[in-house]
C-alpha cells in the first residue's frame, strides 16, 4: 500500500505519543511505583488506535453501541489507556495523579465499571482476549459493523486461554476482531525465549488461522498499513504482531525487564520527561 | 539461618527455608509462574537450577505439571499470586493434585488486601473458601517470620497436598525462637476469660492482639488464639475456649463466607453453640489501594474487633 499518512499527520501523532508518555511516566512516577515497562511499549499502537483509527469513540457517549472498542488483555498496561482516554477528554487529566489511591477511579488493571472509556476489565492475564472474541462475536449477531481492537502481550500469550480463543475466533471468522501482540520480548523473570519461549510465533498464529502481518510497534506509518490491510481481507481474525522495546521513551528503563513493575521517585520521572520532551519527535521514525 | 527476627519480608524466610529443604532433600522442586522476582527464589534458582522451573505465565499448566511431577516422588512448591493459585489453577489443584491423592505444596501469595496496589483482579478474597472445601488438604496461613519459617518446614514434612497463603512483604513478629509450630494446633498467644479472639494471617493476628490490649483497658479479658492452620481446624482448642468465654470473635484477613469464620461456626453450631461474631470481607470484591486504606475499607482492624467482641459478649 502507498502511503496512507503525510508528514504532518505523521508529526501529529508523535506529538501526542510523546504527551502520552509523559503523562504516564508523571502518572506511575507520582505513586512511586507501576506497571510502567508494560505500559510505554503499547503507547504507540494505542496513539494509532484512539487518535486515528477507532470509529465512534465519544466521551460523552461512552457506551456507544457502534463504536469501534478495544480490550487492554495486558490490563497491567491500564496506566497507559487512562493517559489516552484522558487526552481524549474521558476524565479530567487530574484524575491520573490518583492512580491506584484508595477510592480511585483509576486501578492498576482495567476496570470497565470504573473508568469511563474502558471496555472490558482485565487484569488476569488471558481473560482479556476471550472477552474480547465475544465482543467481536456480540457486535457479528448484532449487525453492527464495528472492529474490537485486542492488545496481549507477549508473556502473556503463554497462558493456554489466548490459544482457546484463537481457535475459536478462526472458527467463527471474527474478521471483526484485530489483536496486536506487544512483542518487547521480556515478561517478569527475563526475556520470553528464556523463560517460555513463543518458538516462531506468526507461523503459531498462521497456523490458528489467523491474518498474520509484522511491524515495527513504534511505526505509526507501518501500523497503520497493518491495520488497514487487516480490515481488507476480511476473512479472518488478524494478528499484527508489533515488535517493540519495554519502557520505550524512559531512557534509563528502556529495554530492561526491571521496568516491569519499577519503583522511581518523582524526581526521576521529572528528569525522564525532560529527556523525553527534549528529543525530537521526528527522529524517532 | 539467620535470625528470621531481624529478615525483611516473609518471603526472604519463606525462600531461604526452601533453600534448606533442597539442600537436604533433592525431591524439592520449586516452581513459578513468571513472579520468581516476586516470591524472591532467584537464589533458589542460582543454587538449584535443575529445581527452579518457571512455567511462564501459565499456571492451570504449572500445577498440572507440578502434580505429574509429585506422582514421580518429588515435592513440588508451587509459588504465584493467591489469586491465580487457587482461582485460575483450581480445577488442576482440586483434581491433578488432590483427588490424585498427590503431594503438592500450593502457595498463593498476597492473601487479601496485601495485594494492594494490584487492585481487585489480583485480590484473593475467596481463597480459603475455594480451597476449604477440598477433602483433607491442608490449609495454612503463618502469622509471623517464625511461622514461615516453621510452618514451611511442616508443610514439607506432611504427607499430602497443603495450600498456604502466604503475605510477602514485611516481617511482623509476635513469637520468640523458642516457639514450636505444628500443623493442625492453634497457638494461645494470650490467654483470657471474657472473649476468644481467633485470628489467622498477619494482618489479623495483630489486629487481634491490638484489640485484645484495648478490651483489657476496658476491664475485658480477651483470649487470642492465632489458627494458623485453618484446615484441619484445631476443634479441641476451639470448643475448650467457647467453653471458657462463651464468645469467640473471628478475624481473617478473607471472604468469611466459607473461611475460617465458617469453619469456627460450624464447627461450633454443632458441638456446643455459642455466640460467634465473625470479622472479615463481607462479600465485597477487592479494591486498588494501600494496606491502610484497604484495612478501614474493609473494616479488617481492631476497632472492628473490639466492637465485635463486646457484641458477643452482650449476646452471651
Ligand atoms: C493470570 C495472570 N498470571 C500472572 C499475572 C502477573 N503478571 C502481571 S504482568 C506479567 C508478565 C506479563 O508479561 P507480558 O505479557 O510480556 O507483559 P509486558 O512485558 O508487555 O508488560 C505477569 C506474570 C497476571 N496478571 N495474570
């Protein structure tokens, strides 16, 4: 496909990722201590999603019956969604600074019954990508002609449930449901292929009978296109698998598997975010 | 072993012990679901490397193998959050482990509110209850670092499949070196005449003991027992104090339904009733928050208990 998105479209986008970034290191950095590895390497594929691709999405009608929905099955990423969702006008960005205090309206893990803008809750890895097949199945019988948008992780795709759904959504041809797997390649105790290793893991997909492609999960460009061809074909569930770094924008936590659940001062994300504003947003193609 | 007095969290004991274990005993195996860090057994691991299984994020998987293993004379620990242990991995753990009649030592870490800032989704409430109601498993939560430490060893040494809850963090202690631990016995850890206090967990066995020190100011005498084993439950123990208050107060840090509150009015409903308040979650699913705050959310404290108390004692 040619391209899709000229330069200042493209510029756009990484303006916003990087506001999304911040919030979220200023957000995690505020309690002291998150998800924030987990939650910097989807802020790209999430900026695509709700600042491009997703039809509908209304924050004064959150439950909009015909938009396009998304499920966060890597729910530990939620800090991430609520920077998004805020910048979309969900809440009001305050509300990020009470992220995980008692009474919040902003938990850890995704919580659909407490954050307007969140459509299904997540938390126990594997869970999130059932609910989001019968999302994709719900909107089939019902005529409505929207996508549900899934994000896994790669550690996560470990758990036995990820491939119950995929056989099931093959066999239910849910051409309506695009999942992304953000494939940074680390989980808790180290790097996937050391712990449990994904082997080849389009040709896994492939073999589910899925509409499998591959991008760079930092590229607006290339994962537009994904998106985009997966819509086309029309046929099968679709895979994009985005290769991206943990911790993408944080300099001293970037591509560690310590940044998993990293505890750092409001001093550190000061100096982060002043890292990150510095750099040029067009270099990062 | 160094004074587990002075150790930080109970899983550095909890760990350590399962080093002692294996460097007795080569049946020990130590298997985790992508949360080593968080059970703190990477040392296990540089030791042992052949016994340190992780399994990824997989854990129906975990203790179906963990249970195949068993079957061949090894003893399997078990470690992920109690949440996933007994939630996600329950059918595995109710028929590959114990209907199987194996020996497999589930650990479900962060019972309760000490999920914190993980939220609801991670917050095992009902854990005991799942786990309660399997035929002769062995149910345990230690309420101090001696009682990992002990209660471990003990753990190891019965034959049959046991579950722990196990807290990770921090090392509250309420016992001195001297202290013996054996499954399936309470532990008086105050004696007293007008109410019993039966706690288990650390949160609630020092709640309880708070409350028992503020009854005292009252001019109420409160026993405390810490039911560290809450399956097989210590009946003796329980019926000898309902027969020496009259009152007996609950306190777990868990959905009551079907946890130890249960256990005690069940029991006692049918030997010798007695007045019995319970102090617990009370139906309510988790929430994200500190210790703290989850503790008066959840009215898990010793004002809770106090007034519970002095309700039994009324009621009597
Ligand atoms: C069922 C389940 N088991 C364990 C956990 C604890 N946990 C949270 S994140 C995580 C690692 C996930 O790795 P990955 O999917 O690669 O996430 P990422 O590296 O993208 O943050 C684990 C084990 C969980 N949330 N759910």
């Amino acid at each position: 496909m040619g391209r899709t998105m000229n330069n200042q479209e493209l510029k756009q986008l990484q303006v916003i990722a990087k506001h999304i970034r911040r919030d979220t290191i200023e957000e995690i950095g505020n309690l002291g201590v998150g998800h924030i590895g987990g939650a910097l390497s989807v802020v790209d594929i999430l900026t695509l999603l709700y600042f491009r691709v997703m039809e509908h999405i209304d924050p004064k009608n959150p439950r909009n019956e015909n938009r396009d929905k998304l499920v966060l099955s890597k729910g530990h990423a939620g800090p991430a969604l609520y920077a998004v969702l805020a910048e979309k006008g969900f809440f009001p960005k305050e509300w990020l600074l009470t992220l995980n205090k008692g009474g919040t309206n902003l938990p850890s893990h995704c919580d659909m019954n407490r954050t307007p803008g969140i459509d299904f809750t997540t938390g126990s890895l594997g869970q999130g990508s059932s609910a989001a097949a019968g999302i994709a199945l719900a909107d089939k019988l019902k005529r409505i002609e929207a996508i549900t948008y899934l994000i896994i992780g790669d550690g996560e795709s470990q758990e036995g449930q990820i491939w119950e759904m995929a056989m099931f959504a093959a066999q239910y041809k849910l051409s309506n449901l695009i999942a992304f797997t953000d494939y940074n390649k680390l989980q808790i105790d180290g790097s996937t292929s050391d712990i449990i290793d994904l082997g080849d893991i389009e040709l896994k997909w492939k073999g589910f009978g899925w509409f499998v492609q591959r991008v760079n999960g930092h590229d607006f460009e290339a994962l537009e296109d994904a998106v985009l061809q997966a819509k086309a074909q029309g046929e099968k569930p679709s895979m994009i698998i985005c290769d991206t770094i943990k911790a993408k924008g944080f300099s001293l936590a970037e591509g560690l598997a310590s940044s998993h659940n990293m505890a750092y001062s409001k001093e550190v994300a000061k100096q982060a975010i002043e890292e990150l504003m510095a750099e040029d947003g067009g270099k990062e193609k | 072993m160094t004074d587990i007095a002075t150790m930080k969290d109970f899983r550095t004991i909890y760990a350590d012990t399962l080093i002692e274990l294996a460097q007795e005993d080569s049946r020990v195996v130590v298997f985790e679901a992508d949360l080593m860090s968080a059970t703190g057994t990477k040392h296990f691991k540089e030791l042992f490397p052949e016994r340190s299984i992780n399994c990824g994020v997989a854990e129906a998987n975990m203790v179906g193998i963990a249970s195949g293993l068993s079957s061949q004379g090894f003893i399997p620990f078990v470690n992920t959050f109690g949440c996933f242990a007994t939630r996600r991995a329950y059918d595995q753990f109710f028929l590959s482990a114990n209907y199987a009649r194996q020996n497999v030592k589930l650990v479900g870490l962060d019972p309760g509110i000490t999920a914190a800032f993980n939220g609801g989704t991670h917050m095992p409430f009902c854990d005991i209850a799942l786990t309660r109601v399997i035929p002769d498993l062995v149910v345990v939560e230690p309420g101090d670092g001696w009682a990992v430490h002990h209660l471990t060893k003990a753990v190891y040494a019965h034959q049959g499949s046991v579950y722990v809850r196990l807290q990770r963090k921090g090392n509250p202690i309420f016992y001195d070196a001297n202290q013996t631990f054996e499954l399936g016995k309470g532990i008086i850890v105050r004696d007293g005449k007008d109410v019993t206090l039966v706690a288990t967990g650390a949160v609630m066995l020092e709640q309880a003991i708070l409350a028992s020190q503020a009854l005292e100011k009252e001019n109420i005498s409160a026993a405390v027992i810490d039911m560290h084993t809450i399956k097989p439950l210590d009946k003796e123990l329980v019926l000898s104090y309902a027969k020496k208050t009259n009152a007996v107060v609950t306190c777990e840090n868990a959905q009551m339904a079907g946890g130890l509150g249960s256990a005690v009015s069940e029991f006692l409903s049918e030997q010798y009733p007695t007045v019995v308040r319970r102090v617990g979650i009370q139906d309510l699913f988790g929430e994200v928050g500190t210790v703290e705050y989850l503790m008066k959310r959840f009215a898990l404290t010793a004002g809770q208990i106090v007034q519970e108390a002095k309700d039994a004692i009324k009621r009597k």
